[in-house]
C-alpha cells in the first residue's frame, strides 16, 4: 500500500512540475515576452519547412551529351546473363 501511495505521489509531483514549464494564460494576463519570441520562432520554422526551395540551376540532364564528346554513347553492352538448370546429380536422401 506504501508503494502505490509513493508512486501517486511522485506521478503528481511530476505532473505539476511539467505544467509549470509552459504556463497558460489565465484570464487578463498578457503573454511574457520569451512566449512571444518562441511562438515567432516557431513561426519562422514552419514557414521554412513550408516554403519550397530555391531554383538551382538547370544541373544533369538526362540523356545529355556527355562529359567528353558530344552525342558519345552510354556505357558497353554487357555480354548476355546464362542461368544453367541442371538437375542434382544424387537423388534427394528421404527418411
């Protein structure tokens, strides 16, 4: 009984101290002034991760010229895969 008393206890004591981090405004009052700045920065994240990215330039271009010579081909043609079926040469054991 002691120890479920305990845990109560220290489950409260951590909740008041969590909610003593980020007050609310309770009626009139105004907002201090590090709520105001971290609300703007937070603003100033979500606008970047909403805004899209600078153009870059026109970069690589499939199926371009190349580096060295114009109209040069793409890589040699790699000889032909061969997959050999054989059957094993013992019979499977079976028990």
């Amino acid at each position: 009984m002691k120890r479920i008393v305990t845990i109560v206890m220290v489950a409260l004591l951590a909740r008041g101290a969590a909610g003593d981090e980020h007050p609310t405004l309770r009626g009139r009052e105004a907002p201090s002034v590090t709520d105001l700045l971290r609300a703007e920065r937070l603003a100033e994240q979500a606008q970047k991760r909403l805004g899209t990215s600078k153009k870059r330039g026109p970069g690589w271009v499939r199926g371009g010229s190349g580096w060295d010579a114009p109209g040069a081909g793409g890589p040699p043609a790699s000889p032909p895969v061969i997959i050999n079926m054989r059957s094993p040469k013992r019979p499977a054991r079976t028990e």
